[in-house]
C-alpha cells in the first residue's frame, strides 16, 4: 500500500508540478508588466478606473503594442534616421557602447529569420580519441571567416549535451574530423535525447516490444535552434 501511495504522490508530482510553476511564472510576468505600465496609464485609457476589480494583462498589452509601432516606426526613413543618431550617441560613451552592442547582438541573433537550421549529424572524436560524440553540423564555412589563415574548410558544430539538449558546446571542426552520418537531424535528436536508448533504426523494444518514448518538446528546441 505504502509503494502504490508513492508511486501515486511521484505521479501526481510530475503533473502538477510543472503545471503549477508553469502557472505561477505567467501570472508574475504579466504582473511585471502591469506594475510597470499601469501606472504611466492616463485613468481614461486604463479599465481599472471603471472596474471594480484589477483587470490583468493590460501593461503586456500596451508594451507589445509599443514594441510593435516602435518597430513599423524604426522601418522607415525618418525612423532609421532617428536610430542612426541615437546609436551615434551611444558609440561615443566608453562603457555603454559595448553593453549596448552586445545586447543589440543577441537579440538581433535571437529573432533573425536568415539564420539555418540543423542540417546533418556527425560524429566526432570527444573527448579523446575512440571516443565519439554526435555533433550536429549548423553551415560550412572558411577559417578565414574566423579571422585565421584563410583556406582551410572548416564544419560549424554543436555538441548537445544529454538529456537537455539546448546546452552543449560549438566545435569549430576541419571536414576531415568529422564523420557525417546517414540520419536525419530528428534521428541524430531522438539518439541524444534518450541518451542512446533510441537509435535511428528505432527497433522495438526486444522485452516488451514497446519503443522508448522521447520527450517530443526537448526534439523540437533542439531542431528550432539557429545557426549562424
């Protein structure tokens, strides 16, 4: 009785819990926005001033309507000349520059459409020799757009760790280290994500005849990450 209430309390647990986290870090970030806004709102575009209750969600709202016209704005003529002498005004103060530029990188990274995704999985020897890792292969590029000896053909790579494959390492790798494999990037994901246990053939289970299940959620965050 007592294993069955444990394995029902765990069970639950894997449930609720993340729900609930899930929940409570939406609710704080609409909040954020609401104590941030709310309070530049003039009463007669604000619903709390007609309401008798305090209506969520609203400086979310307004902050993704400003981003959005703040955009269309920044897209034309007089907004990107506007922007032009802003950064100007930034490039001249030492410590803002670089924080600024650094930002703008990340984001500019972050929400490019002209980045790839994954296109071929490989295998590398990591993190000596006769021992493999997979990697998977973002673009192919020279080493002279590193800022080395140009020349040399060169494999931009992401080694995934596991079972959370969103960290892991970018390898800078020449053609002839890498072996390429014949799977698909989705295959080469299911392979790492299950630490092994599922492999590109993906034969069943020879005990129960049932295939081990891969978190589906993990596979897409792999696949969806850009490359440069």
């Amino acid at each position: 009785m007592l294993r069955k209430l444990r394995t029902y309390f765990l069970a639950g647990l894997v449930v609720v819990a993340p729900l609930g986290i899930t929940m409570w870090l939406t609710w704080w970030f609409v909040s954020l926005f609401d104590r941030w806004i709310k309070p530049f709102l003039p009463a007669v575009y604000n619903p709390d001033t007609y309401l008798s209750f305090s209506v969520p969600g609203v400086g979310l709202v307004v902050t993704l309507f400003l981003i959005t016209v703040t955009g269309a704005l920044a897209a034309n003529l007089v907004g990107k000349t506007v922007l032009g002498y802003w950064e100007g005004f930034l490039d001249r103060m030492p410590v803002v520059r670089s924080l600024y530029r650094g930002i703008k990188q990340i984001f500019q990274t972050a929400v490019s459409q002209s980045g790839s995704n994954f296109k071929q999985v490989g295998m590398i020897e990591y993190p000596r020799k006769g021992v493999h890792v997979v990697v998977f292969i973002a673009r192919e590029l020279d080493s002279g757009e590193l800022g080395r000896e140009p020349g040399t053909k060169l494999y931009s790579a992401f080694m995934p760790t596991t079972p959370n494959p969103t960290s892991g390492f970018l390898f800078f790798l020449k053609k002839e280290e890498v072996t390429i494999l014949d799977i698909t990037v989705e295959e080469g994901a299911k392979l790492v994500i299950s630490a092994g246990l599922v492999t590109p053939a993906d034969a069943p289970d020879p005990e129960n005849g049932k295939t081990t299940q891969v978190d589906e959620k993990q596979i897409k965050e792999l696949l969806n990450t850009k490359a440069k």
